[in-house]
C-alpha cells in the first residue's frame, strides 16, 4: 500500500483503514520489509503499528499481526507481545 525510500516509508492509518473498509475485513495483518537485513522493529515502526490498531480498533477491526520481513528472517509483532 506504500512505497519508501531505504530507509523509511509514509504511512498513512487512514489508508490502510480505508483499505480494510473496502474489502469488508474483519481483521488484518500489517506487514513490511527491513531490505536491510535487520528485523527488529524501530520506534516508529512501534509507534505507527499501534496507531493502525488504534483506528482499526474504532471500527471493529482487529490487527492479527504486523511481521516484518528481513531476508529470509521474519519478526512477529505478535510473537513478541508488541500487540
């Protein structure tokens, strides 16, 4: 749904939302890529995960999971109780 540079990416709750709405989702999985090679999530991946679960939360959406892909390595938002 967005697209970054190396190192960062815009992401926009509203869209994701709008998203969901669209193809009548009752929960979701957030998912991105470190291409980097380093799967730890940062600050701003914390804090934005958290707003998309927030706004979902409003309209009876739940957030599965957020995992982020690093090379052939994978973090689980889920898996480390961040959710």
């Amino acid at each position: 749904m967005h697209e970054g540079t190396i190192n960062e990416a815009a992401v926009y709750p509203r869209l994701i939302v709008e998203a969901a709405l669209r193809h009548k989702a009752v929960s979701v999985i957030l998912a991105h890529n470190h291409p980097g090679g380093g799967m730890q999530p940062s600050k701003a991946d914390i804090e934005v995960t958290l707003k998309i679960k927030e706004a979902l939360k409003a309209i009876s959406i739940g957030t599965v999971d957020h995992v982020i892909a690093a090379g052939d390595k994978y973090y689980s938002f889920a898996e480390n109780n961040l959710l």
